[in-house]
C-alpha cells in the first residue's frame, strides 16, 4: 500500500488539472448493445428508438399474422434497468386491449418476465414470448379473469370479443383501444 | 467523559494498544517490495491513509467507530438515508433525538466528539451522484451496504477509473454485508483479484410469484401486500410513484392488502410485513454485524499499513451454524462484463480512414476476430448490424471519415456473435 501511495503522490504532483473523465459504457448497456445488435426478428415484431443513443428505453410492435390477433398491432414499451441482465427487462403495452394475460393497465403475465427470468435469457427471448403471447393466448395465467373464463369456456364468443376489441369496440362495458392496423 | 486531549501517537495511552500491534510485523508476512518499517507505517495512517465508508447504517456506524478506534483520522462517510426510529437498536450513534436527520452527519459528529483527533467528512446524498474524480482521491474504501445494486455500481466504477498507467486510480474496495447471523468481508482489489460482478452468480435469486398468481389467486399476506404495490398502486395512482419511506403510501397500501386479504381469507397482513415486503426488509443482527465490521476493519488496517497479509480474498461467516468461518479464494470469473475477459486492445488507424475501413481492419486483426461488429462509444452507437431501424440510423456513419466519430486516445465498444461479451479497442490515430 504504501509503494503504491508513493506513486500516487508523484502521479499527482505531475498531473496537471482538470484531465477529462473518461465515462463508459455500463454493464447493461453493453448487454443490451449485444442483446440488439444479434436480434433476427420475424418480420411480425419490429422495434423503434425514440432516441436511438439510448438502447435501453424502447418500443416493441408485434403483429400477430395469426390466431385470435391477427390483424392488430400491439406496443409495448420496453424498459432495461440497470440491473440487466441480472433483472429482467420491464415490459408494458401501451394500449387498452382485451387478452386473457395482459391487464387493462397494461401488465403482462409472462414468465420469463418475472419468476422464470434467468440472466442467460435475452431480449430476443423477451420479443419471442409477447408474440406467443398472441398466437396462444394462456387461460392458465390469467391476469383479464374475464378474458381467461371466455377463452376457456366460450372461445367462439372470446373471439368475437378480440375483433370487437381490436376495432375499439366494447366488451361487457369496458372500452378498448383500437389496435387495427391502418 | 474525559476531556477530549489530543492525540499522542508516540507513547499517549489512546495508541498504547495500536503501538503495540504496529512494533512487530505479522509472523507469516513477507513483502520484499515492500520492508516492515513500524514509524513509517505509523505515520501513514496517520497522515496519509484516506478511507471512504460508503454506508452509515448498521455495518456502517460499527465500521466508523473502528477505523476511528484504529488510529484513521481522514474518513469520510456517504449515505442517502435518514435516520428512523427502527434503526436505534443496533445503530448505536444515533439516538431518539437524531430520528429523521442525514445518517452520515450524525454519525460523523458522534465520533468525532468521541475520539480525540479524527476527522469525519459527512456525505449525504446518494453513491450515484459522485464521479470517479471524487472516489479516486481515497486510499482506500468500505462498503457496508445493504444493496446489490449499489454494490455493482461502485464496483464497476472503481474498476473503471483504475487505469494500469495510473497508480492515482487505484482504489481497493473492502465489502462487508450481513442477513440475519449470515455475513462476508471480502476485499476487492482492481487489476488483481475478482471483483463484485465475478460472484453475482452466487446471489440467491429473489423468488417472484407469477404475477397472475397475485392478480387471482393469491395464496399469503405477501401476495396481497405485492398486489396492492405491483398492481393496485399503479392503477389507482397512475403517474405518482410510489415512495415506500412515506408512511401514508404505507399505510395505504397496508389498508388495500388488508380488504384484499379479507377477500381471499387470508390472514397475517400488518403495517410492518408491508413494510418488509415492499421495502424488501431482511433482518438485522447487531452482533453480526460487530463480526463483519471487525473483519473489514481488520483487512483495512492491514492492506494500508503492510504489517499482515491480507485476506485472499473472501471470508463468510455463518453465525447461526456457530462460530465457524470459512476463508477462500474467489476466483475471477472469465467473461465478467466488469473485470474479465473484456479485452482492450490498442488500434492504431489513420485519421481518414472511414468508419467501413476501420471495421474491416478490425475484422482481421488477429486478436479480435469479428464476423459482424456493431461498434459503440460511450453507449452511443456509432454503427448497429441490427435491428433495422438502429443500422437505418446509424449506416451513414460508415461512409464518415474516423476523425469526425472520434479522437485519438477514445475507447469503443465492439459486440459481435463470435465474442463471450464485448472487446473495448482503443483508438489511436497514426
């Protein structure tokens, strides 16, 4: 310790003031840069950047050419904490849409993004899962119970709900964004 | 209390004991580098020796009171929090009156209107709001921290900052954390042994419930407390954020999980298991505690004055299967995105060489071996393979000269399928 003290002090006698900071990159920003730079997505899941020097706040389109959804497009706002890849990413939809695991706040039930999230996961995983989401939506997992219960006891109507939903219609009262594309 | 006399190193009855500990170098210490030498060690903790506590609670007032005790007389301390009437137990600095004041300045003043000849700079604020240019004016720092994420940050930032040229940017880390009779010291030293982010893998993972779950079916008093947090708080309140040191965003939520409870049958939701789940509470033990800041202290005294070896690098103690403790070496793990396999590599490129030229130099250069590089600076991104809206926005940097992207002496980041994480390359101009 003290060898290197004395280094230290000769460093800073010759160190003139005001050298600059050098800032790097952080950890999860290097993950997220790898995570996006390797995605292959299908042509149905598409990202935008409103700033495209932040990769870790961004937003994700899925749009599902099958199932129940097909027709809609679905966004979400995509949220990598600091904490990536050791947390998982924080995922939202930013509509109102009626599906059996997605609340109407915008919550999705999706276990790799929660209790089934491991760090050797990826955003690509992450992009993979909402779109399964579409194409089988889970009556296991309810998060919308009135969702859940339609698909699992009157799928016939739970679809005319979707369409219904998807055009911004109602469904049993409540009002839902119109999700169709244009 | 006696009257407060200055301190005599030489021979004053406050440094009989240290005196004593310094006459002799440990028995297994060898330094060739490095001779024993009691007068000069002496006079560096005295004089020269800075340290850092990061942290002023329950580690931290124990660590505080030892360095003083130690013979340190330069010791600064940062912590974020208040003071709260929980804490009086076992945070012995602080007393009924303290309660809602800044933990670092109160703990600072304590000590200092106890122990003659120390001075304690207080910080309140948060880790995150001071640069390397502040943590590198230390000699030393320790951590009793009560976060993983506060922990990574300052790891990845003293590994950061220390540049191999430059011995001023050096800094060892000395990390205490306790969990009920559970606790570790480990030192941290950049360059040389594992860091933080080597041993993440060891954390226990937090157990989430599936979030359905919580919304249908939920089967504990932590289910409906996580509910009314997770769920209800953002719905009801859509853009206030919730502040779990507010009692009032307390109480509620302890209410809502309360009628939630009701619902469901359950019992067992209080104020303080709402407290606990949402703030994530682990329970403290004082005489842990004690343990892990003697420990710390311990390894600070020896790192900064040469009269021991230090440990290598990792002790855990496990109070409640006795007194045991176990020592060992944690090892660096390869591919550590802080301080593993990131390798920087030198480059030297012409000023006029393209951003494409640069990238397909760099593609052969044998140490790095790329197949489809995305390259960025400082977390901006300079040029991305994919997705297609970032190699939209950024391809028009390829046809950019290399001087007009960066400067001489600039680091960027390279990803690429074939790399286990990421290579830094420093660029520097022919």
């Amino acid at each position: 310790m003290l060898g290197i003290l004395k280094r230290r002090e000769q460093q800073a006698a010759n160190k003139t003031e005001g050298t600059a900071k050098k800032t790097r990159a952080t950890a999860a920003q290097l993950r997220a840069q790898r995570d996006i730079s390797e995605l292959s997505l299908p042509s149905t899941i598409s990202l935008t950047f409103p700033d495209p020097d932040d990769i870790l706040h961004f937003e994700a389109t899925i749009t599902p050419d099958d199932g129940y959804y097909k027709g809609g497009v679905f966004r979400f706002n995509v949220n990598v904490g600091p904490q990536y890849p050791h947390e998982p990413p924080k995922v939202k939809c930013t509509q109102k849409i009626y599906h059996p695991n997605i609340d109407l706040e915008g919550n999705v039930c999706l276990n790799i993004l929660r209790e089934d999230w491991k760090p050797v996961l990826s955003l690509h995983s992450v992009f993979i899962g909402l779109q399964l989401l579409f194409l089988e939506p889970n009556p296991g997992d309810p998060l919308n119970k009135e969702a859940a219960e339609d698909l699992r006891n009157h799928p016939s109507a739970f679809a005319k709900n979707v369409k219904n939903s998807m055009m911004g219609g109602y469904v049993k009262s409540v009002s839902f964004d119109n999700v169709l594309k244009n | 209390m006696a009257a407060v006399e200055a301190p005599d190193y030489a021979s004053g009855p406050r440094w009989r004991d240290l005196n004593r500990i310094f006459q002799r170098e440990g028995g297994f210490h060898k330094d060739d580098d490095e001779p024993y030498n009691p007068e000069a060690q002496r006079e560096f903790i005295k004089n020269k020796g800075k340290i850092l506590v990061i942290g002023a609670g329950g580690l931290g007032c124990e660590i505080l009171k030892n360095l003083a005790l130690s013979g340190f007389t330069d010791i600064h301390v940062i912590d974020m929090d208040t003071i709260d009437i929980s804490n009086l137990n076992r945070q012995f600095l602080f007393r009924a009156s303290d309660v809602g004041k800044p933990k670092a300045s109160v703990a600072a003043s304590f000590i200092m209107s106890r122990v003659p000849g120390v001075t304690i700079t207080p910080h309140y604020g948060a880790i995150q709001d001071k640069d390397t240019s502040y943590y590198s004016q230390f000699t030393l720092i320790i951590c009793g921290l009560d976060s993983v994420e506060a922990r990574r940050w300052i790891n990845a930032t003293l590994f950061s900052m220390s540049d191999p040229n430059e011995p001023d940017t050096f800094v060892p880390l000395i990390d205490g954390g306790t969990e009920g009779f559970k606790g570790q010291s480990r030192i941290i030293i950049p360059g040389l042994s594992s860091c933080y982010e080597c041993s993440l893998d060891m954390l226990t993972p937090q157990t989430a419930v599936p979030i359905c779950t919580l919304a249908s079916i939920p089967r504990q008093p932590a289910h409906c407390i996580e509910w009314a947090s997770l769920l209800e708080w953002p719905r009801v309140f859509e853009d206030k954020k919730l502040d779990t040191d507010d009692p009032e965003h307390i109480s509620w939520l302890y209410e809502t999980a309360l009628q939630r409870a009701r619902e469901f049958n359950i019992t067992g939701v209080t104020y303080q298991l709402t407290q606990g789940v949402v703030k994530n509470i682990i329970p403290a033990i004082a005489s842990t505690n004690a343990i892990i800041a003697a420990s710390c202290c311990n390894e600070a005294l020896k790192l900064m004055t040469n009269m021991h070896n230090y440990i290598d690098n990792y002790m855990m103690y496990t109070g409640d299967e006795g007194v045991y403790t176990h020592t060992f070496q944690h090892e660096k793990k390869e591919g550590c995105p802080v301080c593993g396999e990131k390798k920087t590599t030198m480059m030297e490129v012409e000023a006029e060489w393209t951003l494409q030229e640069l990238i397909d130099k760099l593609k052969e250069k044998p140490d790095v071996q790329l197949k489809r590089p995305t390259i960025t600076k400082n977390g901006k991104g300079l040029f991305y393979q994919a997705p297609v809206q970032l190699f939209e926005s950024t391809k028009a940097n390829l046809e950019k000269k290399v001087n007009e992207l960066m400067q001489s002496g600039d680091v960027i980041d390279v990803t690429d399928p074939g790399l286990p994480f990421s290579v830094s390359v420093e660029i520097i101009f022919k």
